[in-house]
C-alpha cells in the first residue's frame, strides 16, 4: 500500500479532513495522521512507519475479521471494543482494506446521524 494512494482515497470520502492532534501527548505521537467525518475519528495511522492503519468497525464483526485475517488486531492505546489494527502487505490486499476503512468511514458518518 502506497500512503499517497492510501491518504488520497481517505481525502476523497465526503466531508473527510485530515489532522495531527496528538502532538506531545504520548511518545511517536508528532506522526499520528487522523481522518475526520465531521470531527470524528474513523482511521489513523503512524506517517513515519507506514505499516498499519487503525479504523473504528462494527462491534459484531470484529472478532470474526481478527480469527480470519492475520493482518487484522487490536489497535494500539484504543479502545478493542470498537477499534481495529489493519497491517499492510499480509493477507489482506489493498482493495480490502480500502473497503474496511470506507465501511468504518460509514459506521462513523451513520452514528452521527443518529446523534442529532
């Protein structure tokens, strides 16, 4: 996975912005890149060592992607319940985890709009 190709196609989901808010907050953390829907979290991933992405996905499906994929675990300092690791260039192809992050990108936009 190229994280040009990876950053465009999180760029190119509507309403999507890009930050870095966790600078200073805990160590490696100046390189944290976080996609937004509408100020909420829906992927994030480490610039400087590009070789996972972590996304939010339905609660119900995340044990069965964990057994059946070996690129798929927990995330790092998130929350298991909702989160997930993806590693790049495991068994997953690019395509798939485009998919994963489109569908946690879905989750996020759908629960705020059961928020207002």
């Amino acid at each position: 996975m190229d994280i040009e190709k990876f950053r465009l196609f999180c760029l190119s989901l509507p309403d999507t912005d890009e930050r870095m808010p966790f600078q200073g907050f805990f160590r490696n953390s100046r390189s944290i890149l976080v996609f937004y829907v509408h100020s909420k979290m829906f992927c994030l991933l480490d610039i400087d060592n590009f070789e996972s992405c972590t996304i939010k996905y339905h609660i119900d499906e995340l044990e069965d992607l964990k057994n059946r994929y070996l690129a798929v675990g927990d995330p790092f300092n998130l929350s298991r319940k909702h989160w997930i690791s993806v590693a790049f260039g495991k068994d997953l192809s690019d395509e798939k985890i485009l998919k994963l992050v489109g569908d946690s990108y879905e989750l996020v936009k759908k629960n705020l709009k059961k928020g207002k």
